[in-house]
C-alpha cells in the first residue's frame, strides 16, 4: 500500500491517506518496463542474428530477410482466434486450437525456409546457422511478449 | 522377479496442469508433423527439378492427405454421436459420411505414396529420396491427422 506524502504549501489534509488506486501501480509499471526494455533488447540480438546471416562478406546474401515475413504473421491466428471467443468462458475451443495449429505451422515454415535455401546452395549452410539462431531468438521474444503483456485481466479491445 | 517395476512411478512435475493444456499440445504436435511433412516435399521438390527426378504428379497425395486433414477435423466427435444443439448443414448422418470419405482420402493417400515410393523409386534404379519424400510426407501429415483428431479432447470446449 502507498501513501500520500507531500512537502510545501499543499493540502495538508491529505497527508498520510492511501493512495488512489490507479497510482499505486508504481511497482507493476517498473516491472513492465523493465520487460520492455529486456524484450527490445533481445528482439535486437535476434535481428542482428538474422542481418549477420545476410550482410557478413563471406555470405552477402540477402534471400534469408523472407524470414521476417514469418515473424511478422505469427501473432494473427493467435488474436483471429482471440477475437472470435471474446465472450466465452471455455478453456479452450476449436478455433483457439485451430489457431496453435496454424501458429506452429508458421514457425516450423521459418524455419524451413533457411533450411532449403541452403540445400540449393543459394545461401551457405553458415548463413543458414545464424538466421535459424535468429529466428529462434525472435520467436521467443515474440512469445515472451505475449507472456509479459497478456496477462491483462480483462482484455478491453478499447486499447486497439 | 515378475512385477518389479510395478510401483515404479515417474517423478512428479506439479507446476503444469498437463489435463487443461492437453487440447494445445496436442494441436502443437499436429502443427509440427503437419508442416514437417510439407517442408520435406517442398524440399525433394527444391533439390530434384526434373520430372524425371520427380515426377510432378506425385503432388496430388500430399494434396489429398491435406485436404483429408481438413475433412477429417472439420467435424467434431459430438456432431459424428448426434450429441450436439445444432445439427448443422449435414445432420448425423452426413457428417458420419463426410469422415468416412475424409478417411478414406487420408488411407488412399497414404497407400498411393508407398506404392510410388516403391514402384517408382525403389524398383528402378534412380535416386530414392524424392520417393521418401513423398512417402513421409503423407505419413506425417496421417499421424497429424490422428493426433489432431483423437489428442484432443472436447470436454475442454465447454
């Protein structure tokens, strides 16, 4: 519990009360931010993986940045499905499951996709190294995304 | 001697609660097995261009396992047992028909891609992984299917 303290020429009368709550959330905020930032940093580290794989000058290859289209279409079954079973209370259903499905499919493809590119030779088996490093990096970067931000209570769709 | 390891019991791992997650692990499954199966056919398709080497006919039962998949998973246990409120478009019956022919797809798929394997490929004297390839293509996407169908369980939908 927080409390109010004040210095100077202010409303003495508050002195000591308990702080409303929507500012006592001092210690969530630092925590979020502190995941935030850690996120970033490891999303960059992923990124920096999969550019290595395509900019060194031994591979100089830039066919591996298809990857990032896996990234970026990861996240949507999951809130496809979100969206849909917004009012019920089951634990799980079809369409949730659907989505896992789909989820999966998307990361097991970016991951193939290095693979074959290097079977034909069209990028080295090094380059290939480094951008499934990277996608492994970003992947749990995205999912610790939705570990450190979806634990919201209640899911308002007011915030998009 | 007989029955030692009858009160053998693996050790216990209480932090996860494996009966509300296993609808979600068993569709992980199926999504690995599935797009696995793929990315091995796109891969025989990558590194062996030519007809000769693969002919481009022996798509057709990765296509059909795929579209068995989704046949087979499009209908729910309860809607095949009559016990659901709606009957949808097909009722009981027709929905019995739809997994029956869904099955039958996914089987003639699979046996058509063990038939290639081996009389394409084995018999004659070429390069036998594009058969492999189409042969485990349709496996995966079969134990996918049955993991998809029969890992899940409904009661979690309720």
């Amino acid at each position: 519990m927080q409390y109010v303290f004040l210095y100077g020429a202010v409303d003495k009368r508050v002195q000591g009360t308990p702080l409303p709550l929507c500012l006592q959330r001092d210690e969530e905020g630092k925590r979020l931010l502190e995941a935030l930032v850690a996120l970033s940093f490891s999303g960059a580290i992923g990124l920096t993986f999969l550019m290595l794989g395509c900019a060194l000058e031994d591979y100089g290859v830039y066919w591996p940045l298809f990857v990032l289209i896996f990234h970026a279409v990861s996240p949507i079954p999951h809130f496809i499905a979100k969206r849909v079973t917004y009012d019920s209370d089951a634990a799980s259903s079809a369409c949730r499951e659907l989505a896992y499905f789909f989820t999966t499919g998307i990361v097991v493809s970016a991951f193939g996709f290095p693979v074959i590119l290097a079977r034909v030779a069209v990028i080295k088996w090094g380059a290939c190294g480094l951008v499934l490093a990277g996608n492994a990096v970003i992947f749990l970067t995205i999912q610790g995304f939705f570990l450190v931000f979806g634990r919201e209570d209640d899911f308002g769709w007011d915030r998009w | 001697m007989a029955g030692f390891l009858d009160n053998f019991r693996w050790p216990e791992c209480e932090c996860i609660d494996w009966s509300e997650r296993r609808n979600a692990v068993a569709s992980v499954v199926a999504g690995i097995l599935f797009f696995t199966g793929w990315w091995i056919m796109i891969d025989a398709a990558v590194v062996y261009p030519k007809p000769e080497q693969l002919n481009h006919a022996f798509h057709t039962c990765g296509v059909f396992s795929t579209l068995a998949f989704f046949m087979i998973n499009a209908v729910s246990n309860a809607q095949v047992r009559g016990d659901s409120y709606e009957s949808g478009c097909l009722g009981r019956t027709g929905a019995r028909v739809w997994l029956f022919i869904g099955f039958m797809l996914m089987f003639g798929s699979l046996i058509a891609s063990m038939w290639i394997l081996f009389g394409a490929y084995v018999t004659q004297n070429i390069d036998v992984y594009p058969g492999l390839a189409v042969f485990f293509q349709n496996a995966l996407i079969f134990f996918s299917t049955l993991i998809y169908k029969f890992g899940r369980t409904e009661e979690l939908w309720t």
